[in-house]
C-alpha cells in the first residue's frame, strides 16, 4: 500500500536571507534590504519578533512568483534568481536568517 503519491509531494527549499544575490551578507536590519523586504511582503506564514531569539523566517510559494512580480517588481537581480529556483523544481523557499 502506497501512503504517499507524488500529487502529495512538494519540494522545500531552505535559503538564509543573505544567499539572495542583492543582500549584504552583513546586514542589520532584514528590512533594511529591498529584496528581503520584497520576499517578507509576499511571504507566508511568518514566524518573527520571537522576542530574544531572533526568529525571522517566511515561506514563499514559487507557484505565485509570476503574479507577486505582476504586482510589485522585485529589486534588481531577485526576479531571475527566484525564476531559475522555481526551473531547479522547487515549490517553496523557507527563508530564514540562519540563526
């Protein structure tokens, strides 16, 4: 008996913040930096604020990438790095900031 079809199956990407190619990797504050702010304003299911812990991490579903760019125009370089994850396969990103 097979529990799990391929219909039921997605593929989840785990990306800190500052492997986008238009982020500083030293950066201070996330929403300092237009592409982080950009993916935190189409993301999903948030997680931040968490008090002491730094937790500021997001889900961004690529099946939406098109209409969030219809929308609002990503800062340069984000689209194509997003479009060419999205070729890779992937369905989601869980951003995160790596802590």
């Amino acid at each position: 008996m097979t529990i799990f079809s391929k219909a039921n199956t997605f593929l989840l990407l785990d990306m800190e913040f500052s492997s986008l190619d238009s982020v500083d990797e030293d950066y201070d504050n996330p929403m300092d930096e237009p592409a982080i702010a950009w993916i935190v304003s189409h993301g999903s299911y948030p997680h931040k604020d968490n008090n002491e812990s730094g937790v500021f991490d997001f889900i961004f579903n690529l099946a939406m990438l098109e209409s969030f760019i219809e929308d609002s125009r990503p800062p340069a370089g984000l689209e194509a790095q997003l479009m060419e994850i999205k070729e890779q396969g992937y369905h989601y990103i869980l951003f995160n900031q790596g802590c």
